[in-house]
C-alpha cells in the first residue's frame, strides 16, 4: 500500500499525467520510499498483464447475424450513384481545379518559408523541455556543479578534456551576475557544458554546445512552468539561458553574454 501523503500521485505518475516537478519530486520519493516503490511495480505488473491477456473473442455467428438484422440495409448503390450525378460535370471541375489551386498555393508558401516550420518548432520546443527539465534537476541539493568556483580562469579550464570545445566562461559579478561554477550536462542528444550563475537568491544556468552550421539568431524567449527560458545561437554555438528570475533579468544576462 503507497504511503498517504504520496499515494494519489501514484497514479497520475503512472499515467503520466503529472507535470515535470512533480514528475521529478515523486522520482525523488520514490528512491526512499519502499512502499510506495513496491506498489507502483504492483500496478505496473497488473498494467502488463492486462495488456498481453487475450481479452478479445469473436462473436458466434447467430449472434451476429441477429445484430445485423435489427439494422436497416445501407443505401441502394444506384442511389448512391444518382446521388453522385446531381452534382454537374463543370462544377465539379471547378472543385476538383480549386484544390490543385490550393495545393500549389500551400506548397508555394512552404517553400518560400511564409509557413512556419512545424518540425523545427517541435524540436524546439522538445529541447526547451529538456533544458527546463536539466534546471530543475540541478537545484537538487549536490547537483547544481561539478566545479564550485567565482574564478573564471578555474571554472574554464575544469572542462578541458571533458568536452570536445571550449565553452565560453566570463565573469560578469560587476554587472550583478557573479559566476558560481559549472558542471556537464546532458541535451540534444551530447554532452553539454552547464555555467552557473547567481542572481540575487536565483541561480541561472547557461546551457552551452557547438553548432558549426547553424546561423546567429537573435534570442528568443519563452516561459514553462514558471521558469524564464531564451536560446539563440552566436559564433557557431547554442545557448539556453534558463532560471526563475524576472525576466527583466533573464534579458540583461544574456544581453551581457553576447557581448
């Protein structure tokens, strides 16, 4: 039996039907937790089996053939082809030349790029998570560095051979963004380098990786869950900037960063 206090999250978790923090604080609950652990295998186990038991069986013919009596029989084809004739011969031309139109049209747009592109919004926005998702794990006690320092000319060459570039390391405490240290992280499919920041009591993390092909882009922003996220890329490398402070903030670091 789950405990009480995290019991009725079991099975939003096993739904996944709860949002990210929660997802992360009931992982965490989870490692602590043996009843709760045990159950959520017991629910598992029974989700399993419901799903490779054959439940299904074919329904005997006479009680199929009752079914269908009580069900009037469907439309005469010769109906359904005088149907279709009511429709003139020209004005179904012009239907038929109004979609080849709007087909040109959209492919038209498409390759002059007015419609956006879906498929790269969704990796977007699948990276946004997954950064947002990085941040709230490092706020975890002993997560948030690998390498605890305000000293640039430390933090910068801690990442020397754990990485296959060089990230860009700056300290900006004079302007109210001291450095913290930084630590390797994880996303878009590679090793990343993770810097930390404070601000105020808020810590920002500034997710940092090579992009050799991709263009300068101006910073673009967005919030989840709370949490302030811009991206752009410059000089052949993405950033994500990621933190809960005001977003007046957010944007005066990563103005200063790109600098």
């Amino acid at each position: 039996m789950a405990c009480e206090s995290n019991g009725r999250l079991l099975h939003g978790y096993l739904d996944g039907e709860l949002d990210l923090v929660r997802t992360l604080d009931f992982e965490e609950h989870l490692k602590t937790c043996a009843a709760c652990a045990g159950e959520l295998r017991e629910q598992q186990n029974l989700r399993q089996s419901l799903r490779s038991a054959n439940l299904y069986g074919r329904a005997p013919e006479s009680l199929r053939s009752r079914i269908r009596a009580e069900f009037p029989a469907g439309p005469d084809r010769r109906v359904q082809h005088a149907q279709r004739k009511l429709i003139p011969m020209p004005r179904r031309a012009a239907l038929n030349w109004l979609a080849a139109a709007a087909a040109i049209v959209i492919a038209f747009f498409v390759g002059a790029g007015v419609i956006p592109n879906i498929g790269g919004q969704r990796q977007t926005d699948l990276l946004a998570q997954e950064v947002l998702a990085s941040h709230i794990r490092s706020l975890q006690p002993g997560h948030l560095f690998d390498v605890q320092s305000t000293d640039q000319h430390t933090v910068k060459p801690w990442f020397d051979g754990k990485l296959d570039f060089a990230p860009p390391v700056v300290d900006l405490a004079p302007a109210g963004f001291p450095l913290v240290g930084g630590r390797l992280d994880y996303a878009n499919g590679r090793p990343v380098a993770a810097l930390v920041y404070g601000r105020r009591l808020h810590y920002i993390n500034l997710f940092v990786w090579p992009s050799p092909q991709a263009q300068n882009t101006p910073p673009s922003s967005q919030v989840r869950e709370g949490y302030n996220i811009l991206h752009w890329t410059q000089a052949g490398m993405t950033f994500w900037a990621v933190s809960d402070v005001a977003p007046d903030d957010l944007q005066t670091f990563v103005a200063l960063i790109r600098k």
